[in-house]
C-alpha cells in the first residue's frame, strides 16, 4: 500500500468541547485517559452529540511540555461544563497527512509533514491537531489505527 502523502486544504471554523492542560510528554496517555471521559460525559449531560472523531489539539511548539487540549469536535459553541470548556479552531489552511499504525509512530510523521510544509513555502501558525479517526480497542492491533495529523499553516512571506 502507498504511503499516504500530505495535501493542504481550507477548513471551517472548528468549535470544540475540551480538556486543556500542560504536561510532560509521559504524562499524555493520563491526560487523554483523563480527559475524554470527562469531555463525552459532559456533553452527555447537555444533550449534545459530536460532529466528528475525537482530537487532541497542540498548541504552539512542544518543548518539554505540550500544551494541550484533549478535544471532541460539536456544532456549536459549547457553554462548558466544570473542567470542560469551549475552544475553537479558527477558519484557515492545514496540511494534513493520514498516519496508519501505532501513535509510536506519530513523531516521525509529524517530522514528514513539517519538512513537506516548509518545501511547499507554507509556515507553521503554531496550531497542530491530531483526529483520531480509529477508537483503540483493548488488545487491539495498533497497526491498524489511523490518525490525521493537520497543522494549520500560513503562507511565507517574502523578505
């Protein structure tokens, strides 16, 4: 099978419900576990149903530390809901690329897309997503998980 390649496309305006934190690199499995329960039940309890696959949403350049937003993609604005609260992903340009296999592999990816980026003259505007477009099952085969990365993109200014 072809390795998938990038594109860029235009995107709407993206309105999520989330769970927003700052961690270690070691501590995402906790916060997504954490997070994404806390994230369905609160739009349970409002009666409000997701738009499309969950996603976890980076802000600005990792570190040591991602912050980070454990995201669930719904129609409108969300009012928020205790640790919940609303985030959007403005209207804009993203390069994406479809990831098949382990999140092991999501770093090598995400090194694929940025090299690809920067040779089509795009910049980063510090906004990268993941949309999990598999649900990981408990002892499941990670080979067959598929992730789209996107990171939001501007074009580069001349000097």
């Amino acid at each position: 099978m072809a390795e998938p390649s990038p594109e860029v496309v235009d995107n709407p305006e993206l309105h999520l419900a989330v769970v927003r934190a700052t961690v270690s690199g070691d501590k995402l499995p906790e916060l997504f576990d954490r997070g994404f329960p806390l994230v369905f039940a609160a739009l349970g309890r409002a009666g409000i149903a997701p738009v499309s696959a969950p996603l976890g949403v980076m802000h600005g350049e990792p570190t040591n530390e991602f912050d980070i937003s454990v995201a669930v993609p719904v129609a409108d604005p969300f009012a928020g809901d205790g640790e919940v609260r609303a985030e959007t992903i403005p209207a804009g340009r993203a390069a994406r690329l479809l990831v098949r296999g382990d999140y092991e592999g999501l770093g090598e990816a995400y090194g694929r897309l940025y090299g690809w980026i920067a040779a089509q003259g795009f910049v980063p505007t510090g906004l990268a997503w993941e949309e999990y477009l598999t649900e990981p099952e408990p002892g499941g085969d990670p080979a067959q998980n598929e992730t789209m990365i996107w990171v939001q993109v501007a074009e580069a200014r001349a000097a």
